[in-house]
C-alpha cells in the first residue's frame, strides 16, 4: 500500500528532512565505527603461515615462529602469525598468489621457479618478496641397501619397476626430486614404479616392505628418516651425491652446497654421513605492511637460541647465510632490519618501493 502524502502546508516535510538527516549522520557515524572496528580486527588477526606436513621440519618450526610471535610481538605490536599445514612448496605458492597466506616457507628451488615463472610454476610470481633464508634442506635419497651398487644417486637409475616414493603427489618434495633426477640424467619414470606419500607414510611403507626407496627433503634430524633407521638400521642406505652431480645442479640454479651429518644424527649412525643442501626460504606477500615483516624478521633471528632448542633443523640457521640462495627481491621490512645490523645486501635483491 503506497505510503500517504502530507497534505500541502503540512510541517511533515521540515521534519521529514530533519528525521532523514539524524538518519543519515547515525548511519555515516555506524559505518566509520563499523570501519574501524575492522580495522582494529584486521591488524590484530594473525597473518598466516603455509608450511607443510607434520612429517618435515617446515610445520614444526612454523609453529614455533607462530608461537613466538604470539608472545614477543603481540602484546605489543598487535602482531602475530599462525601457522597451517600444506601439501608443501607447490601449494605454499599458490596460497601466497590467492592470498589465502600471507608468509610461507619455500625450498630454494621453487622460490626460484615461483619469482621467474619456471619449472611446475608457469607463471611469474611478481607479488612475492623474500624475507629470510632459513635452515637448510637436506636431500635424503634413502634406498634398500640391497639394491645399492656404488651408493650415489646413480643408483636409482637400475630399479627395475620397484616401488619408490619421490614424495606426495604434487608435493615439494616430488617437484624438487623430479628436477634432480632429471638434472642427472636418470630416468626414472620408465625406471621406477612411482608411489605418491607424505613422509611418515612412506617411512612406513619402507618398514613394511611395500617400497624401495624415498625421498625426503627436509631439516635434518628429520622424524620420517630417523624412523625409518630406528626400525631398519643397514638395510637401508642413504645415497651420497658426486661433485659432478652436484656441479650439474648447480649450473641450473646455484643453491645447493655439501652437508655432513655427523656421527649419530640418525639411529645407528656410526660414521660421518654426506649429501647436499639447499636453503628453505621464508617469503611473503608485497602486500605485507613493511613494519609487520620488519617486526617478524626480527623476531626470528633475535630468537634464534629458541628455534634452535625446539628443532635441531634449525642449528643450520645463521644470519651471514641469512641471504644465501634467494632470487626475488627482499621485502622492504626485511631489507630494513638487514640494513639495521649491517648486513651486505646483493644489488638483485634490492628493489625500492613505497612504503606500506
């Protein structure tokens, strides 16, 4: 039913008017106290942090920075970060790209592959900036020993169709495993009978006899290959890499350097044990407000001593590596506090923006 007109010469219109403006300044004053009450919500949200599966050291150590974070900086800065689990380096980028995290820790490889736009990541990545270097990530190429001939990765190329775990299916590790077999020239896709698990599952699967061999890059001590030697002791056998296959993967991307495990890293580990590493990196979105990052790189190498009591991954970790092995440019938060302490910064990662 259509709403009555005031007749002529009514005072309804003046107060009309007057009612509709009292409406109209509540409403403006509702909005700007609903705005800043999200605001408010929006900076004391914790920005999140893609890691990977409980069976690596990228979730336990991401957990770790989380709850620091809730300590050293939240109180006093409203900042913190909580940490989640991922199927590892491939979707860690394209939870950063869709904005679903704001931080995520990467292999050096697919920081690399992700800013250039290469390998499993077709696309360049333009909004994404390097924060740190972290621990290293050690390459376990793990194998019966009673298929080993010499004890390198060579090895892997004489299987004949058994079952071998390169990671879970689209994971970091199956991207960065398959990049190095084929960097070396070893087939393996005729060779093997691939098998897609997470760490722990395929620690288990070895024990059980339903595979030969894994592929577990991860911090080292890590939980999957410290199990799997507790159960099989020399039955199994972590392969060694040559200097010349070491050489061929880094004429391709120069991230990788000898790592010596020492005696008793693992279970039933008598003598010193090699293989290479490369750095697992911390990046975030350009979109980060530069005291956030500032605040967060900080925290992490102001407290370090405690990363490295919760992990031993983290014993790798040290800030004149802090820059090693990254290729898109620091985040300008980053580069404020590596500027603070004096750090030499390399002309590629320095790219000057405004201030967020």
């Amino acid at each position: 039913m259509p709403t009555p007109r005031p007749a002529h010469g009514s005072s309804r219109p003046a107060a009309g008017r007057r009612f509709s403006l009292r409406t109209f300044l509540l409403f403006l004053s509702t909005l700007t106290l609903l705005a800043s009450c999200g605001d408010q919500l929006s900076t004391n949200r914790p920005y999140i942090l893609t890691t990977a599966t409980a069976g690596g050291a990228f979730y336990p150590i991401g957990v770790a920075m989380a709850t620091i974070s809730k300590s050293q900086l939240q109180p006093e800065h409203n900042i913190s970060i909580s940490a989640i689990s991922s199927a590892g380096s491939l979707e860690n980028v394209k939870l950063l790209r869709d904005n679903e995290a704001q931080f995520g820790i990467l292999q050096g490889i697919f920081a690399a592959w992700a800013w250039d736009g290469e390998g499993p990541i077709r696309n360049p990545q333009t909004n994404m900036r390097s924060v740190s270097a972290l621990w290293f990530n050690v390459e376990h190429f793990v194998l019966l020993s009673s298929l080993v001939h010499d004890g390198t990765l060579s090895d892997l190329g004489h299987l004949n169709g058994e079952r071998f775990v390169l990671g879970a299916r689209n994971s970091g590790a199956e991207q960065s495993g398959r990049f190095i077999l084929e960097t070396l020239g070893i087939d393996y896709e005729s060779g093997m009978n691939l098998a897609y698990m997470g760490y722990e599952g395929a620690a288990s699967a070895l024990q059980d006899g339903n595979v030969v061999g894994m592929n577990v890059p991860a911090g080292a001590p890590t939980a999957a290959i410290t199990q799997a030697f507790a159960q099989l002791g020399d039955r199994i056998t972590l392969l060694r890499f040559s200097q010349e296959e070491l050489d061929r993967l880094n004429s391709r991307y120069n991230l990788w350097d000898w790592y010596d495990f020492p005696v008793g890293t693992y279970p039933n580990q008598e003598e010193p044990w090699r293989s290479i590493a490369s750095p697992n990196v911390l990046v975030a979105r350009a979109d980060v407000p530069d005291e956030v990052v500032y605040r967060i790189t900080k925290m992490i190498w102001e407290n370090l001593g405690t990363l490295q009591e919760i992990h031993a991954a983290t014993k790798d970790m040290d800030i004149n590596r802090a820059l090693r092995g990254m290729v898109a440019p620091l985040h300008p938060g980053a580069l404020r506090y590596y500027r603070e302490i004096g750090l030499e910064i390399p002309p590629h990662l320095i790219q000057e923006e405004p201030a967020r």
